[in-house]
C-alpha cells in the first residue's frame, strides 16, 4: 500500500472518530427514544443495558434509531431483535476511560498484530481493558447467552465487527448503524 493510501485512511479513520467524540457531548438526541427503545429489552437485557457506560448507552440508543431508520427506509418493520443487538451491541466492553479507547483505537490502526499482543485477559490492568475493547462482540455475546437473549440477537452482536457476508439484512443493517451512531 503506497504512503498517500495509508494517509488517506489514516484521516477518514480520524475524521470518524473526532465525528464520534463529538456526538458524546449531545446526549440530548437521545433522550427521546431511550424509554420506547428500552421496553423492547427482558429485564435481564435491560440489566446490561444499563451496565453500559453513558457514553455507549447514549452510542446504543443512537445506533437503534439509526437500526430503525434503515428498516423503515427499505420499507420493512424493525424486528425487536435487531433493535435489541443494536442497543446491546457493545455490552462487552465494561467500563473503560476514554484515554485507554483513543490509545486502543491507535493500536489497532498502526498494527492489529500489535492490539492483539498487547491484549491480555491474564492482567487486571489497561491490558485486560484492551482484551475487553478486542474481543467486546464475543464477551457481549456469551452476556447474553447467560440471560436467554434470543439467539438472533446473540448472533448479531458476536457478529458485529464482522463484514457482511452474502445477503444477511439485518447484520448490514447493525454494521452501518453502528458505524453513523
């Protein structure tokens, strides 16, 4: 890859996140759907809802708006499923201060190879927050097996930093919306 591509990734990768950072200081767009959004959820979905930061609560209700908006645009009903892997699409990550997220971000764009060495589950330091913020989407996903998540739901958010592969809607749906939330 030529130094001018990698530039150009390097800032449109920038550009998302400085768009994402911004949109944590208007929590106010979300106020409006956090209550029709969180009566979809069991009560057991609703408890690691609100385990979730502020910041990826805020993030989450985002991205089910966004989940709902794509459905309606390609005039299909949301199914309750998908809005609830859009709003528990990130329980994996626990709690995690800024600082280790722009540092874990940088990581993995110079190197994956280097994110994944650093990352460790043995340590209960910034190098299990890695692990976390690395493998979020599986953590996330066995969470909910523990509280009998529908299996559609489980799906999605294992999935949700995968690419979308064939004609699967609703992964394509989740992918985009969380990428504009």
């Amino acid at each position: 890859m030529s130094i001018r591509c990698y530039l150009i990734g390097f800032f449109e990768k920038l550009t998302y996140r400085f768009r994402q950072l911004s949109r944590d200081f208007y929590q106010s767009s979300t106020k409006k759907y956090r209550s029709e959004f969180i009566t979809l959820m069991s009560e057991g979905e609703t408890l690691l809802f609100f385990q979730q930061t502020q910041r990826d609560q805020n993030h989450a209700i985002r991205t089910a708006f966004h989940v709902k908006q794509l459905c309606l645009d390609n005039q299909v009903d949301p199914p309750r499923f998908l809005i609830v892997a859009a709003l528990l699409h990130d329980i994996g990550k626990g709690e995690v201060k800024l600082i280790n997220r722009i540092v874990f971000v940088i990581c993995n764009f110079l190197s994956s190879t280097l994110s994944r060495k650093i990352a460790s589950n043995k340590t209960n330091n910034w190098r299990a927050t890695y692990w976390r913020l690395k493998y979020h989407a599986i953590i996330g996903a066995d969470l909910l097996k523990q509280v009998d998540s529908d299996p559609r739901v489980i799906d999605l958010v294992r999935r949700h930093h995968c690419t979308v592969a064939g004609d699967d809607n609703w992964h394509e749906y989740l992918v985009h919306a969380d990428y504009i939330a």
